[in-house]
C-alpha cells in the first residue's frame, strides 16, 4: 500500500484507478486478440480505452485526468523487469494527450469528445508510419513511392495512387474514432443516470496481493544509459557518412554487446517475422531501385540498400530496447519522483496494488464481447468503488502537522485558538500546551497546561535546587514531567497536541518517550510545535513525515487554523 505519510491528490488517485482500468483491458483483452491475429486489435484496444476515460469523464471531471490516466496506463503496460517498450508506452500516452488536447480545446462536450477520439484513434496510422521510417530511414519511403507509381501505370488510374491509401485509410481511422466517442459519450450517461449497471447489487471480488519484496537483479548503470544513447545516436547521424563496410560492423559489434547484456534485446531480432521482413524488405528494396526507378542501380548495390536498411531496423529496436531497460534503474525513477512529477511513483503504487482486483472483475471476453457497454460500467464503477475506499484509508490515515518559528511568533497561541475551534466542533484534542511565564519582559519560565483537564503545573523555572536537572538556563520539574508524559502516553483522544518539542526531546528527555509511543501506535493525529532552529534534527531523530509544515512567521494564522480544522472535519465525518 502507498506509505501513510505520503500525499497524493484526488485528481491522480482517480487518474491511476483509470489507467488501470485501462491497463487492464490491454492486458485482457490484448493477448486475446493479438494471439487470434484479429486485424486492426490496436484499434480495438484504443476504442476500449478511449470509452473508458469518455464514459469515465460524465462523474470524474478533473482536469488532466485523461493524459494523467494514459501515462499510468502506458507505464503498467510497459512495466516489466526487463524493459520499457516505447512503441506501446508513446502510442497509449499520445492518444490520452489528445484526447486530453481537444477536450481542453473545445470543451468536455461532443465535439470534443468525437474529435479527441477521431485524432488518438488517427495516432496509430501516423505512429505505423513513422516507425517504418524510423526503422528503415527514408529509402523506405522511396520504395513505397515507387510501388504505387508503378501499381498506378499498369492498372491506368486516374488518381494519385501515392497518397490514396493512406487517405483512405484515415478516413477508416476517423470514422472509427468517432463511433468510439459516441460510444464513450451514450455509455457515460447511462452510468451518470444509473441506468446501465445495477451498481449497489454488484459483489466486487477483493484480492490481496502481499509485496514479496523480490528485487530485481540486473545491474542497472548511468554509464551503460549514456553510452547506449551514444551509440544510437551516433550510428543513425553516420548512416550515410562513413563506409558502409564500417558503418556495418559497427552495428553489428553494437548488437552484439546489445544481445549480450539486455536478454530483451536479443530476443526482439530472433523472431521468425523479424527475419520475413528482413528478406522482404531486401528483396523488394532490390526489386525498386533495380526495375522501377528511372536511373536503376546495379543488383549488388539494391541489395546492400536493403540490407541497411534491415540493419538500421536491428540498430533502433535493440538500440531503444537497451536504453528503455537502463531507464528502470531505480535511481532514475527516484529523481522522477522528486520533480514535478513526484505524486507518479505514489501513483503508480496504487495501480500495481489495485491492477489485480480491477482483472479479477473483469468479465471474461466473451461477455465483453456480447455486452461491452455493461462490462465498461462496471470497470467504471470498480474504479468508484475503489476510489471510496482509498479516501476512507486516508481519513483513518495518522496525519501530522508541525507549527515552527522563532521564540515568542504565536505558536502556542494559535495552539490555543485551535483547541477552542475544535472543542466548539465537538472534536475531541489532548496534550500540552507550554505557556511562557513572563516578569519585566524576561522569560522566568515555562508552566505545562493540561488540554483535557485545564491543569497547569510549573515545568520549567529559573529558580531551583542543586543536583537538578537543567535546560540552558532553566531548572526542570521531575514532577510535571512525570505528569505531562503521563497525559501525552495514556490520551486517547483523535487528537493530540505537543507544544514546544526541542532540546530535551533531542537528548531523549522531555516527552521524548511519549512521542515514540504516539508515532507508533498511529491511534490519533498529532500536532507538533517545533523552534525553527532544531526543526530539521526533531524531524530527523523521530523519522516525522509532516502533513504539513507551517512556519507561523511566513503564513497567516488564520489560515493554519482553517486548513488543518477542515481535515480534521474530514476525518471524523464532520
């Protein structure tokens, strides 16, 4: 589960329930469709996941929920020990981001809905060609040129035979698209209205799934992430520039290093379709540039073309395979999780944790085929369903705050101002309060202030006797001591507040003990009040992951109290 401490907010809790629901679809329905070879199955997959975020949008209606949700699912897609596969990672993420473009663009209605459809569903025509060209460079183009030109003269058409196909073919694509957004949009409203799934009937199956703590092996390097982007971009800038004869070596020295250390690299160029595009490509590269081009070229000299482009084809895929695994390296992912995306690796926490549960309630394909309209309402109220219970797990979380700045900045009165906002809410608060004794504008000491009862006792004074104990210049009562530690340990209140943690506490004296005792028992939340200048040590020695940090001297009083009144409200259902 995402550690307690750690915040995340509701527009990504809800973007990783969507993107696992898409992820789970993928991963579903995918190896179904793919292992049927049943043409157009990304197609199919993107449909799914486009009516999944448009019927999702009708209750959940975030801003940048749908690229949020494409990232998540995109990353749960592709995340595996071995590698990140970018050709599926860029081809889910770029369709969210679309969709996500021309909803902002023209508004969360039809038109947006059918035109961010119609241009993600579009992304994989524009993606299958801009792989080829990146595979094969731009000899592929002018292979492809050349067939239509000559498949024009010899059945006589009257059109430009170039571009037909590839027209038609996003004609297809567009069609299809807006077809999904009306499904999207009609299945989006009987969930809003309630009339597709009987949600209160349905029993969602729970499954735990304990972390076994298993760590991956493979010895991920900066060193290896840089020299294989090196090597990539380098042999790509020198296709053209240096002796074939070199040139290829070096791709094939770099393949091999490649096989050796990423096993996925090697296993993506010993598939049998692989090979048959290699000697097709070859063969119809030789075919072009020998018989179809007007200044044709020697047979030997059309089949090394073929044969770089297959090897620039070997360079990219294992090339990007090579890089996509060093970019798993857990350091990378922790400097992520510090920049502006730091709420993706709590994010992604959720969808691994959740990811089962939504598979496990999934239909099986045959119902998703018969009903998919009731199969998306049902994924969609899994995600709801989930989402409550998330909430719920963060209200009962421990939460705490800590109030800092310098001696005398009112940090125990806001303690005091907050006590009685929380009393007069019928919030139940305990602690201590430490209330400085003033004589002549000098600090003569400090009494304990009792919440619960009202009881103040002298705590520290600068009057004392020999033999007892001292902090700076101020004698310690063992009495009031014995007695605030006594409050703090036995409270069972939903809230505590400890005024004044500092020295003593860092030298395990103070209410040192009672802090340890709170922290680990998570029964309540707790309110600190720490001096800026031993903020970082309190915060270190007792391992505190703050809610929140106030520094009372840069932010207005008021505020503090309203912000941390209205969570409390939250989490006692106020």
């Amino acid at each position: 589960m995402v550690k307690s401490n750690e915040l995340l907010n509701e527009t990504w809790i809800k973007s990783a329930l969507l993107g696992t629901t898409w992820a789970s679809s993928e991963i579903i329905l995918g190896s179904f469709l793919h292992n049927l070879r049943i043409p157009f199955s990304g197609n199919i997959l993107t449909a799914i996941g486009l009516i999944i975020l448009i019927s999702a949008s009708y209750k959940w209606t975030e801003k940048g929920l749908f690229w949020r949700a494409g990232l998540i699912c995109a990353l749960l897609k592709t995340m595996s020990p071995s590698a990140v596969i970018f050709g599926p990672m860029i081809a889910i993420f770029s369709e969210a981001l679309l969709l996500e473009f021309s909803v902002r663009l023209l508004g969360r209605n039809m038109a947006g809905f059918i035109v961010g459809s119609a241009l993600a569903m579009s992304w994989n025509l524009f993606q299958k060609i801009f792989n080829f060209i990146i595979f094969y460079g731009n000899n592929i183009i002018e292979v492809y040129t050349n067939l239509m030109k000559f498949a024009e003269q010899q059945l006589r058409l009257q059109f430009d035979a170039v571009w037909m196909p590839i027209f038609v073919l996003l004609g297809l694509y567009i069609i299809f698209g807006s077809v999904t957004a009306i499904i999207g949009i009609r299945t989006g409203k009987a969930i809003k209205s309630g009339e597709t799934l009987q949600a209160a009937s349905i029993q969602f199956k729970e499954i735990n799934t304990p972390r076994t703590g298993k760590q991956n092996k493979f010895s991920y390097s900066l060193g290896w992430l840089f020299a294989n982007m090196s090597l990539l971009i380098g042999l790509l800038l020198f296709t053209e520039r240096i002796i074939f004869e070199i040139w290829a070596l070096l791709v094939l020295v770099s393949a091999t290093i490649w096989a050796f250390r990423y096993k996925r690299a090697y296993r993506q160029i010993i598939r049998p379709r692989f090979w048959v595009f290699f000697v097709l490509i070859t063969m119809l590269t030789a075919v072009v540039f020998t018989q179809l081009e007007t200044e044709p070229v020697p047979v030997s000299e059309a089949i090394l073309m073929g044969i770089e482009m297959n090897l620039r084809a070997i360079l990219v895929i294992m090339g990007f395979t090579a890089i996509g695994t060093e970019l798993y390296n857990p350091g990378i992912r922790k400097f992520f999780g510090n920049s502006y995306f730091k709420q993706l690796p709590l994010a992604i926490e959720i969808s691994i944790d959740t990811l089962p549960a939504v598979i496990a309630n999934t239909p099986d394909v045959k119902t998703i085929l018969r009903n998919p309209g009731l199969v998306v309402s049902q994924l969609i109220n899994y995600a709801e369903f989930r989402l409550d219970e998330l909430k719920k797990s963060r209200l009962d979380e421990q939460k705490i705050y800590i109030l800092t700045g310098g001696i005398g900045s009112g940090k125990t009165t806001l303690l005091k101002n907050l006590v009685t906002r929380l009393n007069s809410e019928n919030i139940s608060v305990a602690g201590i309060l430490s209330l400085r004794k003033m004589q002549e504008n000098t600090t003569t000491g400090y009494h304990i202030f009792d919440i619960k009862t009202g009881k103040e006792m002298v705590f520290l004074s600068t009057s004392g006797i020999d033999g007892q104990d001292k902090v700076g210049k101020y004698f310690i009562s063992e009495t009031a001591l014995e007695k605030g530690n006594t409050v703090l340990f036995n409270c069972k209140s939903r809230i505590v507040i400890i005024d004044e943690t500092g020295w003593l506490e860092l030298n395990d004296n103070g209410w040192a003990p009672s802090i340890h005792h709170l922290l680990a028992n998570k029964s309540c939340h707790v309110i600190f009040s720490v001096r800026q200048e031993v903020l970082a040590e309190i915060i270190q020695k007792f391992r505190i992951s703050p809610e929140k940090i106030f520094n009372i001297q840069e932010t207005n009083t008021e505020d503090i109290t309203n912000e941390i009144l209205n969570t409390f409200r939250l989490s006692e259902g106020i």
